[in-house]
C-alpha cells in the first residue's frame, strides 16, 4: 500500500517524576525535570511502525510542535522506526498556551499537506489529561475517528478499530482516511534498539513553522492559577468501637 | 505446631540428664541411637515423635550438606525458663514473642533452605533495651540470634536450635540528616529502600543498593558487608559508615557514633564490626556518608558475543564513560531464558550469550548523554557488542534494571537453589561457571552466572529439582577448591554465616582464622553471639 501515516508525538514530563508548582502558581516546574514522550504517543508510534512492518502503509512521519527539545522525542519515535520527522516549531509565550485547539489545526493542516491516509495519536497527553486534540483534527478534516483504540485492523480502503468504552469494548467499521486514538492496551511500545539508535541520527527533520501551515496560535484560554490538590489528612486508629463511636460523634458524623 | 510445644514441655518437664540431652541433640535418625532411648528412659517419652519433628528440621541430610562436613551440635548454652520469659516480659511488654505462628517465620531464612526452633522472639525499639537483653542473656548464657530484614543467603539470620531472636525491626528511627554534609545517622532496623526514600525528598541517595531493598535492614547491611549494584561508584561500607553504634555481649553500649569524614584517632574499632555478621555485637545505630542524587541516570542494555568481548567492552566502558559509570553488571543467556520462562519478562533486545547492564549517573543530562552516545558509537562500531538499547526515563530505567534486579527470583521458581558468591580475577569469572557445566553434566537443571562483573564478584547458580545430596556433594567442595586455586573468595559479599563457615579456609590462612578466634573471645567470651556462624566449628 502506499499510504501515508502521520504520528504526533508530545513531549511531556515524565510520568515517574515528581510534579512541583510554581512559587507564584502559574504553572508547573519545567526546567530541570526530566521530560520524555506521552506514554500514549508511545503506543501511537509503535501501531504505526507496526503497519509498516507488516507492510500495509509505506511511510510513517513522526510530528511534534514544541520548542527546540521535541526533537529530541522526535528522534525517540524515529529510533523505533518512524522514516521522517516535523517538528513544528513554537516557543516562549506561544509553547505555554499551545493547547488542543492549535495543535489539532496544525495536524490537519499536515494530515493535508502529507497526503496522510491515515493520522493515529494519543488518546490524550499526561500532563493536561484534553483527551481532545483526535476528535477535533477528525472534525477540523471531516474525517471519520476510532477513540480509545485498543485494536487496529486494517481491511482494505477500511479501517475496523475495538474501542475501549465504559460499558465495555465497541467495534467501528471506518472509511479511510481516518484520525484514531491509541488506548493502553492497543500494544506494548518495543525498546528502541542501539542499531536502530545509530539509524535514527540519519533520519530528516524537516522545521516548519505554524505560520506556514496558516495557523493560528492564538489561544482562547488564559490559565488563572495552577495549585497542588489538597493534602491528604492523616487518619486516625482507634482501639475499641466505643472509641469509634465517640471519635464519630465529635466529628458530627452521627 | 501447638502439639510440638507441647511435646517439647513436656520433655522439658522429664528432665532428662545431660548426656541424653546430648543424643536428643545430635539428632540424628541413627536408629541405634533411639532404639536406645526407651530402655534409658523407662518409657517412651510421650511427645518424642513431636519433638524429633520440632528439633528434626535440621535433618542429618540438611545439617551435613547445607552446613559443611561438620556435623552441627547444640553448644551447652541454657534454655529459655519461666523466670527468663518473665524478665523479658517486664523489659519489653508487648514485644517478648513466644507465638509459634509468628516464631515460624522468624525461624526460616528467604531462601527457604535452613530453619531454626527459635521459641522466643524479642522486640526492641531502642539501644538500652538492647544493653539490658544482651547484659542479662550474657550472665544467663543464653544464645542469642540478631535479626534485621531476614534476607542473608548463607543461613546467618537465622537461628540453628533455640538461640532467642533479637529482631532491629522496631528500631527504625532516622535520628538525624545533615543536608550539608549528606551523613545520615539512623537505628538499625531502618529498611534501606525507607531510606532511600527519605534521602530522594532531600536530592541525596544511599551509597548502597541491593535486590533486597524492600525487606533488608542497615543494621544487618553493616553487619554483613553488604556489597550491592552501586559498589563500583560509591564503594564499600568499611568507606562509607562513619561510626556505628554497637552493644557488645556483655551489654555495654559502644558509642562510636560520629558525623565526621575524618578521624584518625587510635584504632578504628568500628571496622571489626562491620562485616562482622553479628558475631562480636549488635549493631544498634549507624551513620553514614551519603552521595548526592544524581540528575541524570541513563541506562544501557547491551548483547556480547562473547566474554572475551565483554571484558573489552568494561574496558572500553572504565575508558569512555570514566567518573561517570556507576554500575556494570552481566548476565548470561542462560538467565535471560528463566527470566521469561518464569516471570514472563521480555528481553528488550536480541538474544545473545551475554547481556551487560551500563549505568551512568550524573549531574548534566546533556554531557553525559554525549559521552554515553559516543561509548555506544564506539562499541557498537567496533562489533564488541551487537546489541543494545538505551534508557533515560525513569520507567524504562527501572524496568532495564529489573531484568538483573530479578533474576535472583527467578531462580527460585526454576527449583532448589544452590548459591555461590565467588570473587576472582576478571578474566577468569565465566571459566568457572563454563568448567562447572561441564562438571556437573545433566545432574543439574541449570547453571548460570550473572553479577557485579566491574567488582570481579559472579553469583554462580545451579538449580536442580528439588533439593539433592548427590548433586551437592559434585558442587561443593569443587567450586571452594576452583575458587581457591585462583586466589579468590569463596564468599564476595554474602559472607559465611551458617552455610560457609567450614570453608573460610579456602580464602583465609589459619593464622587469620586464629586470631579472628581470639578476637571472638575477647568480645564475647561465652560465644553467645550468633553461634554456630562465620568461624568454623571446633574453634
């Protein structure tokens, strides 16, 4: 087949660190911690090298919009086996207010520019939890979306997608070209071998920027205040019934 | 178990005189030997049956194979009275144990392979409590057993007959943290990954990490010596314990507790206790050097063919990588294979007969992803490794590390496990594993070495079936002997305890062993600190 897959990929901080706010809470600490792709991009990144091996697309391109570090997690997803990178460029002002909105405007304008068949994402990035920027490149393109995917099976010019729901798994049928969203249990991401490490550095990444594409960055949402959940109060270990009984009193319980 | 004790008591209560006491003890199912006892005794005693079960854990076959040529005796200690249990009772109510349920699992080392017939377990959750123990066991002659995390592979944690267990678990308070310095001073039953983790809130990390950091005590870390994966970076505890705080056998309390790197002041008394397994007194505080958290931990996977080429590739590695390496660890094909078979643990890479953990730990991402890019350039270019992947992320990291970490689990699910610690020249390490597979032929399941390479420390282990005489008797004392004849230590960092005490000739001359004895004597002249281990017998 000669179809296109387009990959995006976010970089995050990861997800073992510790998350720190911001003296004057307006937003996370960044600098200095470890940062690494979406676990989910992870998982979107290996479904697309796995079509490939199995030789029912030609090419996957790996897209990141960011400052200059998401290259580095361009090069990850090149690593595992992706054939070229984008990397969308934003920076200063403009990287803190990228949001669902922006992003999902700049993949469809690609998913247009790259010819892509088919466009496969995270179901949604750690650090803001959107779970929004499929659906809304699946309606900025008009294409149709298999959400919460955690199966992919190609069947000719149609794609059937097992999506993860609350009552339990649903199977779509689409029409390609087609925008899906990788759950947990869609596959397990492979190591990025040495071999492939060494390849990887030889791989293009073309820089663009949003302007290019004829997006617009601006953002409709201010961030107000970033604060850390309450802490958790201790508990209390009582000896005898009567004692819980009169612990439960005195908070007004009963 | 209920049923045992009362078999016990009520041979307690019969009172038997001393020599028959003698051939209870040797317990052996010599017939001859209990043929002898009714007429001796008028009756059978009532609970005998029991009582050959309560004291025959330690089967003749056990004793013998597990514990050396020698076979073990009960040493004339006294038992555990009324009056004793009473005292303790009195020191420390509410943590004097004589509950057979909880005793059982005091009395078993993790590996599952000796078991003693403890009946009293004590608790104590600070130092002068410790004194009190030891001052009143002392002018009782009654054994005692120091316990910290259970998690010894030579059977030292344990006791051998009915030495009382003093457990460190309640002591497990960190007494202060100087954030300047990074010397830390804590109790002894602090679990080392507790540790860890207070010292991570504070961007430190303990110079020490072993597979056992969920369960093993600093205490019983000091105690034993204990090596570990960071060795190569940080060094051994005899650098990085500042003082300690020991309670000697006859209660008195050593304070040799001290914040200071430096202190030249007459012997350095603390050394003879660490690695001391418990032997010459009970650790009950340590301070300790700790380095700072490393900002960037990358870890490499690498696939050798050969360990010829493994060796060129720690070269290569001490080389390229220098201040910033800070773990090499390998691990055959052979472990690879149990790894998936019993814990369903994928290898990240290609199969290949050896694989070689790499860590770097730094303070700058960006150079020491530089140098370890260039080492991997390198090595890979130069085909001594065909193989490999990389890990910065956290969750990756620890998940690589798993694949050695685990392979001590493993093994437990492949069958009996027989265990070697052995030290030796570099180039000699896999030689012994290779010559012993040659050795042992089809007697054994498997055999398969992995290790602290960059220390010259193999863990070699053979597993069979189920536990067999046979196959022991091929194994030891062919590996002490190999071991010895290239001058190594029979005994890198798991110490002699229990298992290993019969073979401390194989690394040590008799000269060390007799004035380690006399050493022994002089701290503990009524040896009843932790019997029965680390010296030899007939000492």
């Amino acid at each position: 087949m000669s179809a296109r897959v387009l990959v995006g990929v976010k970089r995050v901080i990861d997800y073992a660190v510790k998350i720190r706010v911001k003296p004057d809470n307006s937003g996370v600490v960044t600098d200095g911690v470890k940062h690494s792709m979406n676990p989910f991009c992870e998982i979107a990144v290996e479904e697309a090298v796995k079509l490939k091996e199995k030789k029912l697309i030609k090419e996957v391109v790996v897209v990141s919009c960011g400052p200059q570090q998401v290259q580095e997690t361009i090069r990850t997803a090149l690593a595992m086996g992706a054939d070229r990178g984008i990397h969308v460029e934003v920076s200063g002002k403009d990287s803190d207010t990228l949001g669902p909105l922006q992003v999902s405007k700049i993949l469809a304008a690609l998913a247009k520019k790259e010819d892509a068949r088919l466009v496969i994402l995270g179901k949604q990035a750690i650090d803001d939890d959107c779970n929004q920027t499929g659906q809304m490149t699946a309606a900025l393109l008009d294409w149709p979306q298999g959400t919460f995917a955690s199966e992919v099976v190609l069947e000719g010019d149609k794609l059937k997608v097992v999506r993860e729901v609350d009552g339990g798994l649903e199977t779509v049928r689409l029409r390609m070209p087609a925008v899906v969203t990788a759950d947990l249990r869609l596959n397990t991401p492979r190591y990025a071998t040495l071999p492939n490490i060494m390849k990887a550095k030889k791989k293009k990444i073309d820089v663009v920027k949003p302007s290019d594409l004829g997006v617009d960055l601006t953002s409709r949402l201010e961030v107000l205040r970033v604060d850390e959940p309450p802490q958790r109060q201790a508990g209390v270990k009582v000896e005898t019934v009567e004692d819980l009984l009169s612990k439960l009193k005195e908070a007004g319980r009963i | 178990m209920l049923r045992e004790s009362m078999g016990l008591n009520r041979l307690r209560r019969l009172g038997p005189p001393a020599t028959l006491w003698r051939l209870f003890s040797t317990c052996s199912p010599s017939v001859t030997v209990l043929d002898r006892l009714p007429s001796a005794l008028g009756t059978l005693p009532p609970g005998l049956e029991a009582f050959r079960q309560a004291r025959g854990i330690h089967r003749w076959s056990d004793r013998t194979n597990q514990t050396g040529s020698a076979e073990l005796h009960r040493l004339p200690f006294s038992r555990v009275s009324e009056q004793d249990l009473t005292f303790f009772e009195n020191l420390l109510p509410g943590r004097t144990i004589t509950d057979p349920d909880v005793l059982m699992v005091h009395n078993v080392d993790w590996m599952k392979s000796v078991r003693g017939s403890s009946e009293l377990l004590l608790r104590p959750q600070t130092t002068e409590e410790v004194s009190k123990i030891l001052k009143y066991c002392c002018e009782r002659r009654l054994a005692v057993n120091p316990q910290g995390g259970n998690t010894g592979l030579v059977g030292g944690s344990v006791p051998v007959f009915d030495e009382i267990i003093l457990s460190t678990s309640l002591m497990n308070r960190i007494l202060s943290f100087d954030k300047v310095s990074g010397i830390i001073t804590c109790q002894a039953g602090c679990v080392l990954e507790n540790l860890s983790t207070y010292l991570e809130e504070h961007d430190f990390i303990m110079p020490l990490d072993l597979g056992a950091k969920g369960s093993c005590q600093i205490g019983g870390n000091v105690a034993t010596n204990a090596g570990g994966l960071r060795l190569l970076r940080y060094g051994s505890l005899r650098g990085t314990v500042l003082g300690l705080e020991v309670v000697l056998a006859n209660g008195t309390i050593l304070n040799l507790l001290t914040n200071l790197r430096k202190d030249n002041t007459g012997y350095d008394l603390k050394q003879l206790f660490i690695g001391s397994e418990g032997t010459l007194g009970v650790i009950t505080a340590v301070s300790i050097l700790c380095p700072r958290k490393p900002r960037a931990v990358n870890v490499a996977f690498l696939g050798c063919s050969s360990y010829r080429k493994l060796l060129e590739t720690f070269q290569c590695c001490r080389g390229m990588l220098g201040e910033i390496l800070s773990a090499f660890e390998f691990l055959d094909s052979a472990c690879m294979k149990l790894l998936e078979k019993h814990l369903k643990l994928t290898n990240p890479i290609a199969e290949n007969p050896f694989y070689i953990v790499i860590e770097t730990a730094g303070s700058n991402a960006t150079h020491d992803e530089e140098k370890l890019h260039s080492f991997l350039a390198e090595v890979m270019a130069s085909c001594l490794v065909t193989d490999g992947t990389v890990a910065t992320e956290d969750a990756k990291v620890k998940a690589l590390w798993s694949i050695r970490e685990r392979v001590t689990e493993a093994l437990t699910h492949d069958g009996y496990t027989y265990k070697y610690d052995i030290s030796l020249p570099l180039e000699n390490i896999y030689q012994l594993v290779e010559d012993m597979r040659e050795h042992l032929g089809n007697k054994a399941t498997n055999v398969v070495g992995y290790g602290h390479v960059g220390d010259g420390n193999l863990h070699l282990n053979i597993t069979s079936h189920s536990k067999d005489p046979d196959l022991l008797a091929a194994i030891e004392p062919y590996v002490y002997e190999w071991t010895a004849r290239y001058r190594g230590s029979i005994s890198a960092e798991h110490g002699l305890g229990l298992k290993k005490r019969n073979y401390i000739h194989f690394s040590k001359p008799p000269g060390a062993v007799a004035l380690m004895n006399d050493i022994k004597h002089m701290l503990d002249p009524y040896r009843i600190l932790n019997p029965y281990k680390t010296l030899p017998d007939h000492s």
